[in-house]
C-alpha cells in the first residue's frame, strides 16, 4: 500500500497541475502566485528533459569535482582519435592501470584485440569484469616488476593512472618495460600538476600519494631513459583533436617502440 502511495506521488508530481495554484489565487499574494507559476515550469521542464540526458552530470566531471580524478575516463574518450591517428597498425592493445576492465571491455566493443593489466588488487567488480579476468584477458600484476610478455607481443600499450603513483625508482624499470612488449609506441596518460587524485582512504590501495608532475619532468625523465617521443605522431594527434574539438584534460605523451 505505502509503494501504490509512493507511485501515485510520482505520477502527480510528474504532471504538476496548475489548477490548485489557480483556486487558491485569490488567497496568495500577486508574488508569491507568480513564484508558484515559474516553478511549476521549471518542474515541468526538469521531468520532460530529465531522461534526455540535458541534466544528466558526466561522471568523470563529478569525479574531478570530488577530488577523485582519473584519466581512465580520458582513454575512453579519446579512443576513436587514436585509432585514426595510428590506423592500421593499432591492431592489439595492452592496457595497463586501474579500472582496466572498462577500458579493455570498449576496445573489445570496437573490433579491436585488448588486454589489461590491474596493478592493484580488484574490489568490487561486476560480472563483466569477473569474466575478463577469468579468461586470463585482464591480468592484476604488479608492474614494479617485469611484465609476462614477450618483447612486441601488442602493437601498442597504453597506460593511464598508474605513472603518477610510482617513484622515479620504479619509473626507470617500469616504463622501459612496457616499451618493450609493444611494437608501435606507448600512449601514456598522466595528470597535470595541481590535479588531485586518490581520496586519503584509498592510500592504502596504490601505496603513495600520487605525484603529478610537469611536461618538462616528463621529457627530461625521457631523454635520461632514452625514451624518444613520436613527433609524427604528436603533431597528428593535436591536429585530429583540434579537428573534433577534443580537449585533453590529462596529459598525453606518445613514445615510440624499441627498434
């Protein structure tokens, strides 16, 4: 019975009527019946548009918002510019951070060969994500250390929210490593200064506080390992983004493959 009243509520505040407004006019002020009139309107126009998307808040917004950002949300938004920037040659993808599944599970949707690797422990996943795992598809892998590849087993690794966690120590071994298993470059998505990324509790799970560092850190970092940036393929990367009005919110760098 209490469900029935509920629904009925909805049904009522769904279609709001202005004919108790009118009744009870001649016993409200000239204001406050015009105030009663605009926001029946506007409660009006929030049920009509409601489901259309036009309220709805992106989630990678909200996360930014809460000081929970991540540039997982980046990779997938900026897949169909990468492949048409690398085309042909992006044929299997190795993706290497948190929230892999989501990632690996839209290339998948898009025709093209992925896999994943989880540098944390998974929590909470859902049945879609089981599977992949299951499959031997996403990996959870410590990426401290080398990866169980062979040497250009991927046309391309692609990397994100995984970087800004680990020390210079580590990033010397790491990098290299993933460099090693692709073929055709490494894309790697990074944070910029000033952005904020795992809440306190969260500490625990990825071992330090992030550390955001500056484009300049970057090149200098790649230039001592001997890292080389495709310039081909940056130019052509800015030029597509510019194209479809894409602008990044983290950090894009794209490295090429050991000869």
């Amino acid at each position: 019975m209490t469900r029935r009243q509920a629904s009925s509520t909805r049904r009522n505040g769904g279609s709001f009527s202005f004919s108790g407004v009118l009744n009870s006019k001649l016993n409200c002020s000239p204001l406050l019946f015009i105030t009663l009139v605009l926001l029946g309107a506007f409660l009006l126009i929030v049920y009509a548009y409601g489901g259309s998307g036009l309220f709805k808040v992106r989630k990678d917004v909200v996360s930014r918002v809460e000081g929970d950002f991540s540039c997982t949300f980046e990779v997938q938004s900026v897949i169909p510019i990468l492949k048409n920037v690398y085309g042909e040659n992006m044929k299997n993808i190795l993706h290497v951070g948190p929230e892999s599944c989501s990632v690996v599970s839209k290339l998948l949707k898009g025709e093209v060969e992925a896999w994943g690797v989880e540098p944390y422990d998974i929590e909470d996943v859902d049945k879609n994500c089981k599977a992949l795992v299951h499959k031997g598809i996403i990996r959870v892998a410590d990426i401290k250390f080398p990866l169980p590849y062979r040497p250009k087993s991927f046309s391309h690794v692609i990397v994100s929210d995984a970087l800004d966690y680990m020390s210079p120590k580590y990033l010397n071994k790491t990098l290299p490593e993933l460099v090693r298993v692709s073929a055709d470059g490494v894309i790697i998505f990074t944070g910029y200064p000033g952005q904020r990324r795992a809440k306190p509790a969260q500490l625990s799970k990825f071992g330090r506080p992030a550390k955001m560092r500056s484009s300049s850190w970057w090149k200098e970092f790649f230039s001592e390992t001997n890292l080389e940036e495709n310039e081909v393929v940056v130019k052509k990367f800015e030029q597509d983004a510019s194209r479809m009005s894409y602008n990044p919110t983290c950090q894009i760098f794209h490295i090429k493959s050991y000869n």
